[in-house]
C-alpha cells in the first residue's frame, strides 16, 4: 500500500501547477466559444485500436502494465491522466480541453466488424450522419490521404441528406479558395515543399487536413499512421510494455501538436478533433477488448474522463455504445437537437 501511495503521489505531484499553467492558456479563465462559430470535426483514426496507456494511464499506474510509470504520465487535471510523451506533450490549450470518453461495442474479433461498429449505424456512416446535422460547407465529408477508410467500413454508404465520402488524395484541390499565403503557410508548418502534390504521408496528411478545416469542411476523417502494419497499425499484440505502441504514436506527436495548436486558434471555428481507433487493448497480451476509449479535443470540451478503463484494459462496465460517443461529439460541436441521442457525458461539455 505504501509503495502504490508513494506511486500515485509521484505521479500527480505538480497538479496543481499544470492545471495553473493551462488557465493562462487561451481560453483557461472562462472560455466559452460562440455558439455562430463554423463547426468541422476531425477524426484521426487510429486504425486496429490504441493502448488506453494514451488517454486513461492511471488505470495502469499501480500495476505498470504497458509501461506505465509515475515518471511516464501526465496529469491535465479532473482524473484525466495520459502518456506524457504523447497526450501529454500536447500543448496547453489542447490539455485545457482534451476529454477522455469511452464505449464498448461487444466485438472482439474480427477487426471489420469492430470498425463497423464504432463508425456504422447499420447501413449509415456516422461520419456522414454527422455532416447532415452539421451547417453544409465546401465539403461535407473528406477521407483524407492514400489509406482512405479501414478494411470493414463501407466505402460507398446511403447518402446523407446529400453527404457523400469525398476523397481527397492532391494537396492542389485542397489549396483551391485558400489564400495563396495561408496555403504557403500551412504547407511550411507541416514542412510540405510547394512540389509535393499527392497525400501520401504523415506531413501531407495533417497539411490536407488543416486546408480543409480552413475551407469550412464539415467532416473529415483520417488515418495519421503511417508506421507498423499497413492495414491495422495500432493492433500491436503481446505489448505488455507498450514499447510497440509508442513507437508508433511517437512520429503522429508533433504534426498534431502543431495542427491542434493551429486550429483551436483559429477565430470563428469550432475544430472538434477525435482520435479513436476499433479496440483498447487488454492486460496481458495487449489482445483485443469489445471497447475503447476515444480522445476528445475541441473548445467546447471540459478536460476529464468520463470514467478510467478497467485494470485489465476494458472500458468500465457502463460505458455507452458508439452511439454514445458520437452523441458527446455532437453536443461538443453545438450541433443543434440529439441527432444521435442522449449526450450521455454533459460534465464534460463547456
């Protein structure tokens, strides 16, 4: 008991100070976005499912599964601890309003139907579910990059009050209607030279991204990963030590730093941007559990959790459907009604 006490001491030593630190950032003393603000969300999807060592690591910190140590995790305050060299190196303002929620959909194998379940609703795409809720931009749903969406997810789903998947594979038809100054710009944050055209990469995937958020995009989903197996990156089994799984988030790190960092400033938008994937992974073996949990960033979401994965890795016994997730997202990008129901996490909205 002593040894776990000193642990967890050790790990939220400096709260206080953190938590001080993100109230100086842009929105830390009462911070509360218009409701006409342009609302896109960004889906980073980490495809075979993240270790929830990245956004519930005090599951972990007792018994040092996955790696998981006071010197390794960060605390952004109201239960929320996240791997500090991931999550935690985030900057402030996305510490500030990063929102840990989580699901279960009762799949274990295989990964298409696990998939199915976090971004179908029987034949419908959530992704384009959402777009039809949300004001129409230039476009109303992008699947970003040469991955496109993961083996399992229908690629041509039922319309959506008009909204299909537009695929955008050249940096060119993303920099249409954009200032040339602002394009040179977004280019040079992600380090994306003026004589690369094709999304094919880590860099030209978050420059895409950013170019369609500053286009009033209303849905855009991608797949930043572009390390470990090609058609499941993050389905790293036998990790106890989550080594594996590091290692691949470790390359996505600063190009989201850098968008999340971008796009939460920028005026008169509300950027939502979640990072989720099919599965957690289970204590031992790093397998698969029927669940997950999602990672929420955007200027309506109140830092927290809605609740820690279980020690073995599963999300707890009362999380939500997918549905459930997506209805949070919703209520965090202001769409008006339920249109996926119940928001069953109102604590963490603003």
């Amino acid at each position: 008991m002593a040894k776990e006490s000193f642990t967890r001491r050790a790990a939220l030593q400096g709260g206080a100070a953190l938590a001080g630190t993100l109230a100086l950032g842009r929105w830390g003393r009462g911070f509360a976005p218009g409701r006409s603000e342009h609302p896109t969300l960004v889906v980073f999807w980490l495809n075979g499912g993240p270790s929830g060592l990245f956004n519930s690591a005090g599951s972990f910190l007792s018994t040092g599964a996955f790696g998981v140590t006071a010197r390794n995790v960060r605390d952004v305050g109201s239960g929320l601890l996240v791997d500090a060299g991931s999550l935690g190196a985030l900057p402030a303002s996305a510490l500030a309003h990063m929102a840990s929620v989580n699901f279960q959909h009762g799949v274990v194998r295989p990964h298409e139907q696990a998939r199915a379940a976090v971004l179908e609703c029987g034949p419908r795409s959530q992704l384009l579910r959402m777009a039809s809720a949300m004001p129409a931009g230039k476009v109303r749903c992008a699947v970003v990059n040469d991955i496109g969406l993961p083996v399992g997810v229908e690629a041509n789903p039922p319309r959506e009050d008009g909204a299909t998947f537009e695929r955008v594979l050249d940096l060119t038809g993303t920099e249409r209607g954009i200032e040339a100054g602002i394009a040179r710009d977004v280019r040079s944050a992600y380090a994306v030279g003026a004589e690369r055209t094709a999304v094919a990469d880590l860099p030209t995937t978050f420059a895409a991204v950013e170019l369609l958020v500053r286009a009033d995009a209303s849905v855009i989903f991608a797949q930043p990963a572009y390390t470990g197996r090609a058609d499941r990156q993050f389905d790293t089994h036998e990790d106890d030590s989550g080594v594996a799984a590091r290692a691949i988030m470790e390359p996505i790190t600063p190009a989201l730093s850098t968008f999340l960092d971008r796009v939460l400033a920028l005026e008169g938008r509300n950027v939502v941007t979640v990072l989720v994937g099919e599965f957690s992974r289970t204590v031992p073996k790093s397998d698969h559990e029927p669940g997950g949990t999602a990672t929420v960033i955007g200027k309506r979401v109140r830092a927290g959790s809605a609740g820690p994965q279980s020690p073995d890795g599963a999300p707890p016994p009362n999380a939500p459907l997918p549905e459930g997730l997506w209805a949070y997202v919703a209520s965090a990008l202001g769409v008006p009604g339920t249109p996926f129901g119940r928001n069953p996490n109102p604590e963490l909205i603003v």
